[in-house]
C-alpha cells in the first residue's frame, strides 16, 4: 500500500479531473475536439492535464498526465501526449499563481458567439456583474493569452491578467478559477447566458416582424 501523502493527493485530483470533466461533457460544453481540463496539485508545481486523445466525456484517471510546470516531461501512458495548446497552459500556471485550475471548452452557443466575433449580451444584472471580467483575445500564436495576457499585440493591457473568463475569437472559451468546480461553472454560466442571448435576440427578432408582440396577442385572446 502506498503511503507517500503526494500519491494520495495525485490519486483524489485524477478523480476530480474526470469527474469535472463528463460533468462538462454531460452539460454539453465541448463539440468533440480541443477541449482539455487540468488542475495543479496545491502547494506544488505539478499540473494534472487531459491528454490529446481523450474527449471530456471519455477521459479515465489512468489516462491523466502528470506534469512538472518547471521540469520534467509529462508521465502517463506513451500512446498519449499532451494538447497542442499546453504551452498556453503552462505559461497561465506559472504567470498566476493564485491560478489552480483551467479549463478550454468549445460549448455550442458561447462558441458561436467567438467564432463571430461577437460579445455576449449579458442582460442579467449579475451577468453584467461578471461581464467586466470577460476578455477577448484575437491572437491564436502568444503562450500569454490563456493568462489573459497577450505579449504579440501592441498595447495589450497588462493589468488584464486577472480575468477569470477568456473568449478566444473561433476558439471557445477558457475558464481559470482557484479549483475545478469554479472552473466548470464559469463556463457553464457563461453557455447559459449565451444560450439565452441568442434566444432572447430570436425572440426580439420575430415580435418585431408581428403586427403585435406576443404579450399582447395573448392579451387579446384572453378578452375575447
């Protein structure tokens, strides 16, 4: 039996990063591919990461890699590696300490709204609360965006890099949070909203087109 606290806390970690991760899969944030999870182990340099391979809804711990942010190479089976993004990842982990878990999801209506460039609009007031703290970033090539950072466009502002939701033009979103239940629900909040922008604008659109709005059709019909 393995007594080393380490292995215990690896062990736990493993399960909640699958377990988050078909949450995520059942909430339906992902659209097959590019999606990841990972965690850092508190009071270390050791991430937890989704591999390449795997989709949100299939990952299994044993498949979990085990990385040192500032030494070794990945661990874990030799058939698979690492996502194509990791650099993005592991420059976030480092950049922002405060910083323990990140997700990249690629949820329907929030992602619809980055492949069109467009913001979300956030009609709620707690929506507008956590709206300021949403990011946009356009460059796909600087390892800094994933903190919310970008060191390849002129006049990006540094103070940015505390931004806990991040929208990547045709690219998803990226959630960063102290632990993987905050990082879930951000993105879950966030296709929440978009999914009720996108039918509230539909909504808007064919009343609009009525020769009377819904409310008052109903009206109507409940005098006569």
């Amino acid at each position: 039996m393995d007594q080393n606290p380490a292995s215990g806390k690896i062990a736990f970690f493993k399960q909640q990063l699958c377990h988050y991760s078909k949450l995520a899969a059942h909430r339906g944030l992902f659209c097959g591919e590019g999606e990841f999870l990972s965690v850092r182990i508190p009071g270390s340099d050791i991430i937890l990461i989704m591999p390449e391979e795997t989709g949100l809804e299939g990952v299994a711990p044993e498949e979990t890699l085990i990385m040192n942010l500032k030494s070794a190479p990945p661990a874990g089976p030799e058939r698979l590696s690492l996502p194509a993004n990791a650099a993005f990842l592991i420059d976030a982990y480092l950049k922002r300490q405060s910083i323990s878990a990140i997700g990249h999801f690629h949820p329907p209506y929030a992602t619809a709204f980055s492949t069109c460039a467009k913001n979300i609009p956030f009609a709620t007031h707690p929506g507008r609360q956590i709206l300021k703290e949403i990011l946009w970033v356009k460059c796909t090539t600087c390892p800094s965006r994933f903190a919310g950072l970008c060191e390849c466009i002129e006049g990006q502002r540094q103070s940015y890099g505390g931004v806990n939701i991040i929208m990547l033009e045709a690219d998803g979103i990226v959630t960063l949070g102290a632990n993987l239940k905050e990082v879930f629900y951000l993105a879950d909040w966030v296709e929440s909203n978009a999914r009720s922008a996108y039918f509230s604008s539909k909504i808007l659109h064919e009343s609009l087109s009525q020769p009377y709005g819904p409310l008052e059709f109903i009206a109507s019909r409940s005098d006569e």
